[in-house]
C-alpha cells in the first residue's frame, strides 16, 4: 500500500486533500465515478501509511492535512481532480477541501479552487489547435477568393459581349 501510494505522489500533476465525513456509500461511488470520467481517481488510505509514502516525494507539503477522514484524489492532469473535487464539494457540504499540492507546490483551499478554475490540458490543447488552425483557414479563403473575384469579372464581361 504504501509502495502504490508512494507511486501515485510521485506521478500525479495533483493530489487534493480532503475529508469525507458523513458521505455515503452512493455518493462516494457517485464522486468515483466522476473522477474516473475526469481520468483521476480517489484513493482512501490510512493517514499514517500515506504520510510514511509521502517522505520524499515531491507531494510531501501535503502531510500535514492528513488527520481525520481524509481521502486523496489525484490525477496525471494538473487541473483534472482539483475541478472534480471542487465541483463536488460545491454540491455536497460533506466533502470538505482541506487543500493540495502540484508539482511540489503545496496548496491550501484557496489554492485548490485556483487551480480547479484552471483550464484543462485538453482545454488548452483545443485552444492552441484553433490559433494554429485559425491563420491556415484564413490564408486558404485570401488564395480562393481572387479566383472566384476573376471568374465573376469574366462572367460579367462575358455577359455584356453577348448582349
């Protein structure tokens, strides 16, 4: 166990921290589930063995939030679990953000919602592609149009010779 969640503190661009007291079964299933959409997930673990993962990693900032019910989601994105939790903790008084660490940097709650506003990799990749896309698309309809500017001008001509 403690092995797994090392791997998990030193791969993930974020762990959120927080408690879950109070939340049933369903709606822990139900925030899974969201998460996993996400591509995070949630881990519940005892704090003791999560803090002893947690030497030397560069999501050790975080060792102190683990007291009480705690469970830690985490994803490879950086923004992914903090959105997830955040959304839900919105929804459901029960989960509590405590606060976070990304790459090394520890988080408090102020952070996590920070972050959670952020845009997703997939997000920026979209944007990106369009800027990249949006110039080649314009360039194309600058080529085309002085031929079909010619051709209507010939038509035009064309027309008048005729009559």
């Amino acid at each position: 166990m403690v092995e797994e969640l090392g791997q998990i503190f030193e791969s993930s661009g974020v762990v959120v921290v927080a408690h879950y007291a109070g939340l049933t079964v369903a709606e822990m299933q139900d925030l899974r589930a969201q998460m996993r959409e996400a591509g995070g997930s949630i881990r519940v673990a005892k704090n003791r063995l999560a803090k002893i993962a947690l030497e030397g990693t560069p999501s050790e900032p975080i060792a102190d939030l683990l007291k009480g019910m705690t469970v830690l989601a985490f994803s490879e994105d950086p923004v992914a679990a903090a959105k997830v939790v955040d959304a839900y903790a919105r929804e459901n008084d029960k989960l509590v953000i405590l606060g976070g660490v990304m790459a090394g940097t520890a988080l408090d709650v102020d952070g996590v919602k920070a972050v959670a506003k952020m845009p997703s990799r997939d997000e920026l990749i979209a944007s990106i592609a369009a800027c990249i896309g949006a110039p080649a698309s314009n360039i194309a309809g600058a080529i085309g149009a002085p031929a079909s500017n010619i051709a209507g001008i010939l038509s035009t001509i064309e027309d008048k010779a005729a009559a």
